[in-house]
C-alpha cells in the first residue's frame, strides 16, 4: 500500500492530489504512507514560502528605493485587487493600487527603510497565501516629517504564470514600544 500513498509517486502528484492520497491513507490506517504524503506536503510548503518571502522581500525593496515601476510589476493585473495604507481608504484595482503607492512614495518624501518582525507565512494552497507581520517604517523627510511609524500588515499573494503577486494588502496602526519623542517647533 505505501506505493499507493507515498514513495517516488508523490512528486508528480498534483496539491489536491496529495491531500486525497493523505486522506485515504490515513482513513484505510496507513501510517508509512501518510507519513510520506505529510512530507511531501510539507516539502511543497516550505519551497511555497520561500517564493512568497522573496515576493514580500520584493514588496520592501521596492517600497524603500521608491521604485514605483518595480512595485506595479509585483501587483496581479486585475480589477479585483487591493489595499489599503495607514491613513488612507481602500483602494482597488491594479492601477489605482499602484498609483495609491505613487502617493505614499511622494507623501513619504523618498526612499524609506522597513523593518519586519513577527512574520508568518500560511500557504494556504498552492497558488495562494497569506503574510502576516509588523511592521516599523523610518521615514524620508516628506510632508510629514515622522521619524518612524509601526503597523500590523496582511499581504496575500497568489502565483500566476510562476511568479507570486499581490493580491491584496491591509495595514493598521500599531503602537510604537518606543516611540520617538514628539516634533517640537
């Protein structure tokens, strides 16, 4: 029975392919088998998020340098996409989610630097999964001249055409432990 559920097989078995071989081992109790399908699962997983962190990577790198050309390509082309920024609504759609960002960028003042912590990467199936993390940004002198600000971020991601782009951001506010000492005029 373990040829049916696991062994060399696995690699060209489709996601959902595998989850019904992990189904029907463990519902006819077989331990080996589920075992290799659990890894094979796991395996997939982990090459997953590491394409996602390279997209989310990919998400700072452009932030940071202001590169508004690099961050239209890391959006998914599509009317239904989209995202909000700290104190702003929601905006959808490709190019209204790209010039959304043109505005931070300009509102920003320039390059910016992102810290992440508490990152967590949830592939949820193959084509799709979710980030979750805070966020620290030290900020450029824009028209607003803060030293750094904090939010709690969820990007979602999906692969079209081997690559993962975004489909949708939320950020909200989140407390600074240290926050910088208030502006004086």
């Amino acid at each position: 029975r373990v040829g049916v559920y696991g062994g060399e097989g696995l690699q060209w078995k489709s996601w959902r392919g595998l989850e019904e071989a992990l189904e029907d081992a463990i519902r006819v109790g077989e331990v080996t088998g589920a075992d290799q399908v659990r890894e094979e699962l796991r395996r997939r997983k982990t090459d997953l998020s590491m394409g996602v962190m390279a997209a989310q990577m990919a998400l700072y790198s452009a932030w940071e340098r202001a590169a508004l050309d690099e961050m239209h390509a890391l959006w998914l082309r599509s009317d239904e996409v989209s995202c909000s920024h700290l104190a702003s609504g929601w905006h959808f759609g490709h190019a209204e989610v790209v010039e959304s960002w043109g505005a931070v960028m300009d509102l920003y003042g320039g390059p910016v630097q992102v810290q992440a912590s508490h990152v967590r990467v949830v592939v949820v199936s193959e084509t799709t999964a979710v980030v979750t993390c805070e966020e620290v940004v030290e900020l450029g002198d824009g028209a607003y001249s803060i030293a750094q600000m904090a939010a709690l971020a969820s990007n979602v991601f999906v692969l079209q055409n081997g690559s993962w782009k975004l489909c949708h951001r939320h950020s909200s506010p989140l407390a600074l432990p240290n926050p910088p000492p208030p502006l004086t005029f």
